[in-house]
C-alpha cells in the first residue's frame, strides 16, 4: 500500500464535511494528513500494528490493519518448516519438498551442523535431515532418531538444495 502525504484543505474542500481519522477516529484537524487506504489517517496514527514503528512511505494492509515489511512477512508470510517462523523476501533460505527453511534451521539433528548446498544427507519424518556422516556412522538404525517416534525414511542419497536469495515463490497471502 502506498501512503500518500495530502494537504487537509485539497481533501476536506472536495467531500465538504469534518475528516475523522480512519485509526483513532478524531478529526483531523492537522495541515496535513495522509491517505492510506484510501482513507485520511493522522501522520501519528499510520504506524505498524505489531511494533507500532512509524510508516511513511509504504505500508502492507491485511483486514484493515496496517503491518511494516518485516512484520506483515512474520506474520502472514511462508513459514519456516524448522521453526515455524516466518520468512521475509530478504532471508537466505534452502527447499526440500514442499517447505522453505531459514539456514541455521536446516540443520541435522544429530550434531546440528548446517547443512550445505549440494551435501548428501537422508530425510527421516519428512522433514527431519541427518547428514551422511552422522548416518553412516551409527550404520542407518534407528539409534539415530531423537525421539523415537518416527520410522527413518530414505528419501534419496544425493537430494541437492538450492541456496536461495529473495522472494520465493510460493507465499502464503
């Protein structure tokens, strides 16, 4: 959304009646005033609903509340399949299946080493990775397994993920 900077009187002069801010509801009785939404708003009022950071140039709405970047994408954004956290556009992330992960939680869950582009690794519970060291040396039974509660699942021995930059493709707004 973008936030366009008005003067009052070019507004107020065209709908010939009292602006009341689209936020707190007072009138608006500042020299200037911005439109977001296609709404006045008070300069002081156009802020982030989450950390109520100032937003001046642009804004992203979602049922009326306005959210900064960093916010609206932690909030309604693709989530990380490791934490659960959401992605921003600038985030470096890896792919494998369907899900999208920061970096530092693609990881194995053996030694927690990071896991590197074009590695060999096996998935377990389909989103779960152990590197090839880790697997081999404790021979693919199922000692290697945290919790026990999942069945290790050889998906492939070479599985290559790509380092990412940028928007991703599949997004969930």
């Amino acid at each position: 959304v973008v936030i366009s900077r008005v003067r009052r009187r070019a507004w107020a002069g065209r709908l010939q009646t009292m602006l009341q801010c689209a936020s707190c509801e007072k009138p608006i009785l500042d020299r200037f005033l911005l439109k977001v939404l296609d709404r006045p708003w008070h300069i002081k009022c156009v802020q982030c609903c989450e950390c109520k950071c100032s937003l001046t140039e642009k804004c992203f709405s979602r049922e009326g509340r306005l959210y900064c970047k960093n916010d609206f994408f932690r909030r309604f954004g693709t989530k990380c399949g490791g934490c659960a956290e959401g992605i921003l556009p600038s985030d470096l992330v890896r792919r494998a299946k369907s899900k999208v992960f920061h970096l530092n939680c693609f990881t194995c869950v053996m030694c927690n080493k990071q896991l590197s582009t074009g590695e060999e690794l096996y998935i377990l519970d389909e989103f779960k990775f152990v590197c090839k060291d880790d697997y081999q040396n404790n021979n693919g039974k199922d000692t290697i397994l945290l919790s026990g509660d999942y069945q290790p699942s050889l998906q492939s021995l070479n599985v290559f993920f790509f380092l990412k930059k940028g928007y991703f493709s599949k997004s969930n707004y």
